[in-house]
C-alpha cells in the first residue's frame, strides 16, 4: 500500500491539536449533581450540625434511637452476609464446574431475584410464608389446624431469608465467574501430589478467589445495610434499622433533627463501604485465564456429584423460584366466603379498577401503574442523555477527569432514604416540592440508575477506534454525521441495555419516592405498600396483582437485557 501525502497524514494530529471544548461534557452533569444530589447532601448534614449544637441531639434517648438502630443495622447485614456467603459458594461451584439439562434457564432464573423491587418480594413471601400464605393453609388443612402452624411475618428470619434471595445471585455471578476462570493446572498438580479435594480447596482455590471472594461479601454486606423495604414491611415495630428509623422519624414522627443525624451516620458508613468495595475490587490475585464457553464445566461422574446437583437445584429452586411462582398463581385465586376451595379468577386485577367503597378521594390503582411507566420512562431518558456525556468526557484521563468520575459515582454509595430525605429538606415549598414539580421523582430515580448507565456505556464509548473518527472528519463528515454513522451502530446495544437497566430500577424503587409520592400521584411500589399495610383478604389479593404486573414488566426487561448481552 503506497504511503499517504505527508499533509493528509498530520491532519488527525492537527485535529487533536486543535482548542478543546471537551468541559461542555461536564458542564449539565455536574451542574445536575450539583442540584440535585449534593445540594440536598449538605442539608442533611448541615440539619444534623443543627441539630446537635442546637436541639440537644445528645440526649441519652436520641443517643440510644442511633446507637441500637446502627447496632441491629450492622448485626442483620453481617448475619444475612453470612448466611448468603454459605450458601452462594457451592451455588457458585455448582455453575462454575458442572454442566447439566436447563443450566441457561436456571441461570437465568436464580438472577432474576436480584432485580426485583422489593414491595413484589416481600409480598411474595408473604403469599408463600405468611399466616394465610400457601404454606401455611396447606399444612393446616393436612394436620387439621386452627392456627398457622409456622411464624413468619415480624421476624429476624423473615429479614435473613428476604435478604439471602436477593443477593445470592451477587455471588453465584462474581464469584462464579472467577471460579469458571481459575487455571486447572495448579488445582491438578495439588491432586497429583496427594492434596485431598479439601485441602486443594483450602490452600489452593480459596485463595485464587479471595479477592472476589471479599468483593461479593462487601457488596452483599452494602446491600444489606441498606435495606429498607423489607426491614419496614418484614421486621415490624421490634425490628429498625437506619434506613427505617429515618422513614419513621422524618414521615411518622416529624422528627427532621433526628432523621438528619441517623441520615448523617447512614451515609458516612455506606461512603465507607463503597470506598472498601472499590479498594476490594482492585486487590491483585494470581492472573485469571480467559476460557472458551463450558470449557471448565462437565457432567456430573458419580453419584455423589450427581446428588449435589440435584440437591443445590432443588434447594435453589425453592428459595429463588417457589415465592414467586406462588405469588403468580395466588394472584388468580380467590376462595369466597365459605368456601374453603379457591377459584381461578381475575377478580383481584379487576378490582385495581374499581372504586369499591366510593370515595370521593379514590385514586384508581391502575393510575400507579401509569405513573410508575411515565417516570420510569423520563428517568430512561435522563440517565441516557446524562450517561452519555459523562462518557464521553471520561475518556480523557486527565486530573481533573479522575476527581470529577469520583464526584459523579459517588451516588452510588448514597442510600435512596437519605437522597429521599434531602429532596425533602430542599424541595419543600413551591413551586419545587413534590407536589407541584412531579419531576422530582424520575430526577431522584435518575440519581440512583446514573451510576450503572455510565458503567454500562463507558467501555463502548472507550472501544470507539479513533482512527473511524479522525478518517471521517477528512473526509468532510459533520460531528454530527460522525457520532450518527460511527458512534451510535457501536452504542445502540450498551445503550438499550443501559437505558432499560435505568427503566427497571425506577418501576422498582421505593426508598426514596417513599418521601416523594403524594397520596394522590401513587407510583407502584407505593401502592403495593399501601394495599399491604391494610388488613383484608381484597387489599393483599390487589397487593398480589400489582406485584405481578411489576414483576412482569421488570422480568420482561431482564430477558430483554440478557439477550442483548448473548447476541452478536
């Protein structure tokens, strides 16, 4: 190939020579951090300052509300971390090492869990666990019953057990990956030289998986900590954490002084554990080795290995599947009075439509769900317009880049409670308090998603050649015509998958549209929550049939999203 003219071959050189504008990228979302994250922020803290020079915050009793709320906080978390570890590690195994019939589809399944809104898995286990739950009516009609034989509801083992179905798929994912790509060779020499497969595990993988090992434990432990939904709808009046004792003492008991300093201590620790994630995730280990697909995976070879797979399935399967095929088929029976034999009926879904006691301040349910699809839909759009210029001014490592990625990730390590609060602390008089500005809610859901956009679409806009741009601005191709024909066929696939990541969080978030929602603009969760807090067959039976419509629209996205991540 004969060498260009010396002219043409400086042009992409006098190109990057040229005066950047490259801090107009910066200049919305920092200006949209500003406002709406940091702002709200340092009201919290500054409240919280208030309140102990001021209000006399340190009291014994208002020292006693942080003190057992940080300590049962601290105690579930570690204890629901604990027991997610001992059952994620063989979990993890059994998908890093073995092939058997459905794997995809059990795979696909067991991480389902972990991005389902947490008002549809509280109100799964309780269709399955709870008193009038389907365990329960069936072990009561085979040994004649009066009562519900099995406690449930109110309990630390209903938050343990909520917690384990929600994270366990953090470690079948992280530590199941890095398992499927330790080299075999070094656990083979340890075989061949007389290990046992206990000791091999011991001294030889353990410590290959340390570093993801601790990563999925600091990231559960994260989760855990701030937990909300399923404290306050699981937990009862004995159980609070800081996330709930902030609900109850800014929402219940108009207590703000209080709710800003538990708010102050929530999210100095959950800052502390985002900073011990990220130092985790860059600890150095033995080299992992890219494997082809079933590479370090085979059947099962003796009876022993085959009863561990049927076992973890099973188990698997009960824990992760169960609650919500039963919530799905509990939401299509209905048993009338006096009759002791449900039958199949959409009688719940109907009634989402009906104003049965005919009150003049009835709010169709059907309204939540329309709501919930318009934020979810406008936060889709924000997080998409804000994660690409974010991007794209990533990709210049310069100082000020590395200090500004830190300040815009850092919503990540913020609780949606303490984020609820601060909205509340700054949005409160018209014409920006919730009720009059209704986008306060997508904005706040935008905060929460915006992290993992950027992450989703940041390696593809790095995996751009330079040389595609720099070829087609000689050839005289607009900016516009540049991003349109170069950069946009290479994002469409990370962008869709961002964007319905963003939809799916904003249908399922709780925390803080808690602070947020009117009683007559509902959101979903909201709403769930609502019919689950009143007593009656008819309220839990709605309950149970907008939880599957929102598991629906959020499963559908899931699978949109994997076979985005599959295809070519």
């Amino acid at each position: 190939m004969r060498a260009p003219p010396y002219f043409i071959s400086q042009i992409p050189p006098m190109l990057n020579k040229r005066p950047s504008m490259r801090w107009l990228l910066w200049l919305m979302p920092l200006a949209f951090m500003a406002v709406f994250f940091y702002h709200p922020l340092v009201r919290v803290f500054e409240r919280m300052l208030r309140a102990v020079a001021v209000t006399g915050l340190g009291t014994p009793n208002a020292l006693r509300i942080i003190i057992r709320a940080l300590t049962f906080t601290l105690w579930q978390a570690g204890l629901s971390t604990v027991l997610t570890m001992l059952l994620g590690l063989p979990a993890a195994y059994l998908f890093a090492r073995f092939r058997f019939p459905g794997k995809r589809v059990f795979s696909v399944l067991f991480t389902l869990p972990f991005i389902l809104p947490t008002v549809v898995v509280v109100t799964a286990f309780t269709a399955t666990l709870g008193a009038g739950g389907w365990i329960n009516q069936a072990l009561m009609n085979l040994f004649n019953l009066t009562r519900p034989p099995l406690s449930f509801m109110n309990t630390l083992g209903a938050i343990l057990l909520v917690h384990v179905f929600y994270n366990l798929a953090i470690v079948i994912r992280v530590v199941g990956s890095a398992w499927s790509q330790l080299d075999l060779k070094t656990v083979h020499a340890a075989r061949v030289l007389g290990a046992s497969p206990w000791r091999t595990l011991r001294e030889i993988t353990l410590p290959l998986l340390r570093p993801s090992l601790l990563a999925a434990a600091v990231l559960v432990f994260l989760f855990d900590f701030t937990s909300f939904a399923v404290i306050l709808m699981l937990g009862g009046p004995r159980f609070s954490t800081l996330e709930v004792e902030i609900y109850l003492q800014a929402l219940n008991l108009l207590n703000l002084p209080l709710a800003a300093a538990l708010a102050g201590v929530q999210l100095g620790v959950t800052l502390l554990l985002t900073i011990l994630y990220q130092r985790v995730q860059g600890l150095s280990s033995l080299p992992l080795l890219p494997r082809l697909h079933g590479e370090t995976t085979r059947a099962p070879r003796n009876r022993a290995e085959s009863a561990f797979v049927a076992l973890m399935l099973a188990l698997l399967v009960i824990l992760l599947v169960l609650p919500v095929g039963v919530l799905l088929l509990r939401s299509v029976q209905y048993a009338p009075p006096g009759s002791a034999q449900p039958q199949i009926t959409l009688l719940y879904f109907r009634e989402l439509f009906v104003n049965r006691r005919g009150s003049l301040f009835y709010i169709a349910p059907i309204q939540a769900v329309r709501n919930s699809l318009v934020y979810a839909s406008l936060t889709m759009v924000f997080s998409l317009v804000l994660g690409y210029q974010i991007a794209y001014a990533f990709q210049h490592r310069t100082v000020l880049a590395r200090w500004l990625e830190t300040a815009v990730m850092l919503p990540l390590g913020a609780s949606p409670i303490t984020l609820g609060l601060g909205f509340i602390l700054v949005f409160s008089r018209p014409p920006w308090d919730p009720g009059s500005f209704p986008l306060l809610i997508p904005l706040a859901h935008t905060l929460i998603a915006l992290p993992m956009v950027v992450r989703t679409i940041q390696p593809a806009v790095n995996s751009i050649p330079r040389n595609l741009r720099d070829s087609a601005a000689v050839l005289g191709a607009s900016p516009l015509q540049r991003w349109l024909r170069i950069d946009l066929p290479i994002l469409s696939k990370p962008a869709l998958t961002a964007g319905l990541f963003a939809f799916a969080v904003s249908l399922g978030e709780f925390g803080a549209t808690s602070f947020l929602a009117r009683p007559e603009n509902p959101t979903m969760p909201t709403a769930i929550f609502r019919f689950f807090s009143q007593p009656g067959v008819l309220n839990f039976g709605q309950a149970m049939a907008m939880s599957v419509i929102l598991l629906v629209i959020c499963a559908v996205s899931f699978f949109v999203i994997e076979n985005i991540q599959k295809s070519p």
